[in-house]
C-alpha cells in the first residue's frame, strides 16, 4: 500500500502480474494492436477482439481484469461490486505524450470513480522513456514501497 496523504489514496503493487502473464498480454497486444487515440500509441481493447473474430484472445485478459478489481475494491473498501468500463493493452513508442488530465475530465466520464494501470514492463529494465507521473508532483518510482 502506498499513501502520501489522506487524499487522494493509490495502491502500487509489484509483481501483480506474472512475467508469463506479461509476456502473453505483450503477445496478444503486438499480433492484433490498432492504431490508437494519439500519435505514436496503439491499443487492443476487449471490443477490437471481439469485432475481429479474436475472442480467444480475450481469455488471458478477462481474469486478469477481474483480478485487478477485486484488488481495486478491497483496497479502498467499496460497499459495491465496481463496474469495469473499459479494459484495453495500450502501448505508447517513442514520441507519444498526453498532458495533465484526469480519466473523469469530460462530461460524459464523470461516472468514473478509479482507474488501474497495469504496468507490462519495468522502466530502466524494459524501457528508458518517460515515466507515469501524478500532477501533485509524485510518479510511480516514488511510490514504490
């Protein structure tokens, strides 16, 4: 568990997925990724597979899902099952950034409550680009516990 202060709350866990899980997700995202929202970022989400006649694929990625919510709500001790809206591999290359932002920041997001970020690799180990960072100056490195 990983809290700075009383507000807002975040969970780091290290090692959530196994290296074969990870490799198996990385497999499934490289052989049927689109072009994705942004310049430089490719996506597999749930409904591409589904639309390309890929749903063996989705086997891997819906426990795996389901694993991460449940982690979700016994963390920050939800009365209610959550209900997952979207749940995609995205890969972002060289080049491709987003701003500040929250996943609530349009009018038609506002029902969202949390987010999961499922990390598939290590930075230094994996990759040497940027890092996911919090507006209140934090990033996941230093959260780490």
């Amino acid at each position: 568990m990983a809290e700075r202060t009383g507000n807002p709350r975040r969970l780091l866990l290290r090692d959530f997925l196994s290296l074969d899980q990870c490799k198996e997700l990385e497999f499934i995202h490289k052989s049927s990724s689109t072009v994705g929202y942004r310049p430089n970022v490719f996506s597999t989400t749930l409904s591409h597979l589904i639309a390309t006649n890929c749903p063996q694929l989705i086997v891997p990625l819906v426990p795996l899902r389901e694993k991460l919510k449940d982690k979700v709500e016994e963390f920050f001790g939800c009365e209610y099952e959550l209900c997952i809206e979207f749940t995609g591999l995205v890969s972002w290359s060289k080049g491709a950034s987003i701003g500040w932002h929250s996943d609530d920041n349009r009018p038609y997001l506002k029902q969202r409550d949390y987010t999961a970020v499922c990390y598939l690799n290590t930075h230094g180990r994996s990759f040497s680009g940027g890092l996911f960072h919090f507006q209140d100056g934090y990033s996941c490195s230093d959260l780490l516990f």
